[in-house]
C-alpha cells in the first residue's frame, strides 16, 4: 500500500489528465467555488508550487491577513496569466511537490487536491469517481474547526456515505455519494439530486 505522498502524486497526475481534457468552454464555466471559474480553481490548485513562503506573506500582507482574500486575488490573477494547458502541466509537473496546507500535513495536502478536483467535475457534471484509499485519507481529515473555516455548517446532521461504510456527525441524516458528503463538509453547495435528507435544503444550490 502506497504512502499519502504517492495518493497525492496520483491524485494531481488524474486531475492534469482531467483537465487536459476539457473543451476552452468547459474552463470558462462556473465551478463550485463561488466567484470562481474552472480556470481559477485549477490555478489556485498550483499557488503552492509558484510562491515562495516570502511571498506568500508579503501577498498575505497586501490582502490585510485575509487568506482568503489573498487566495481570491491570486486566482484571478494567475488564471489570466497562463494557459489552460499550462495550468493543467503545473498539476502534473509538481505531482511530488512537498507542499501542503498550513495546517493538517500531508493528509490535508491530499484534501486541497481532492476537494478542488471535486469542485470541477461536480460543476461540469463529469463523472469522475476518486479511488477509495484516497477518499478515505480525505474523509479523515473532516472535523468540526475544518467545517467552521470552509463555512460548512453541520449542526444537527448526520452526514452519511450510501457508497462507503462511513458517516460523520450526530443528528438528521444527510446521504450522498461519500465524495458528494466529503464537499458538503468543506462547505459546497452541491445539485440538489446528489443528496438526500430532511436537511438536504441546507446543502444544495437554489
């Protein structure tokens, strides 16, 4: 069995492969983060390999502390530098990039990629299904300050996996693919089909 260092190395290689794949529309279109293209998401995906930690504060100053205000600024301006086939080739170049979160290790570096690969695909309706060693790294890594930072939520629901023996939480139970529960804890708002549960209507798009 393979360490998360090679889960993430796979995982970013899938993605470049993914993304490499898409029509010029389809990185134009709206993914699940709000304010943001595809174009965006995969250029935030590769911030980390582009910045150095120095920079990254002197950004962080210029954006008064906010992060993600710093992140919101950085996508937009790196996604109208690049092209969509250099966006996707920082993914696969970088695969074994040490980079991660400030918080969470590796485990959390794998969750970046899984959740940003996510908000593409879901948005695009493609079905692309993250291997389960991966997604069971990801879903460990779910936690009540995880929820409050991404703005998820989960007061008094159950989130649980119709497709995996898993489940998070106490209360009303909310299924779902264990991939579409892994978003909704990370504070996307997911089509209203993909979920089922009295307190579904808190969790999907209008």
């Amino acid at each position: 069995m393979g360490t998360t260092d090679d889960a993430i190395a796979a995982e970013r290689r899938d993605l470049a492969d993914l993304f490499d794949a898409l029509t010029p529309d389809q990185w134009a279109r709206p993914s699940l983060c709000a304010g943001w293209r595809v174009r965006e998401v995969v250029a935030h995906m590769s911030m980390g390999f582009r910045y150095s930690r120095p920079r990254v504060l002197r950004e962080l100053l210029a954006a008064r502390g906010s992060l993600h205000r710093m992140a919101d600024r950085l996508a937009h301006r790196d996604a109208a530098a690049h092209t969509d086939a250099e966006l996707a080739g920082l993914l696969r170049t970088h695969a074994r990039h040490p980079w991660g979160p400030p918080v969470g290790g590796r485990a959390a570096a794998l969750a970046h990629d899984v959740v940003h690969g996510l908000d593409v695909a879901v948005a695009l309706g493609l079905d692309r299904r993250v291997p389960e060693d991966r997604l069971r790294i990801v879903l460990g890594t779910i936690s009540p300050r995880g929820a409050r930072f991404f703005g998820a939520d989960l007061s008094g629901v159950r989130l649980v996996a119709d497709d995996l023996d898993w489940s998070y939480g106490s209360g009303s139970p909310v299924h779902g693919a264990a991939q579409d529960l892994l978003l909704v804890a990370f504070g996307r708002r997911l089509p209203a089909a993909r979920l089922e549960g009295p307190e579904v209507h808190r969790f999907v798009t209008a």
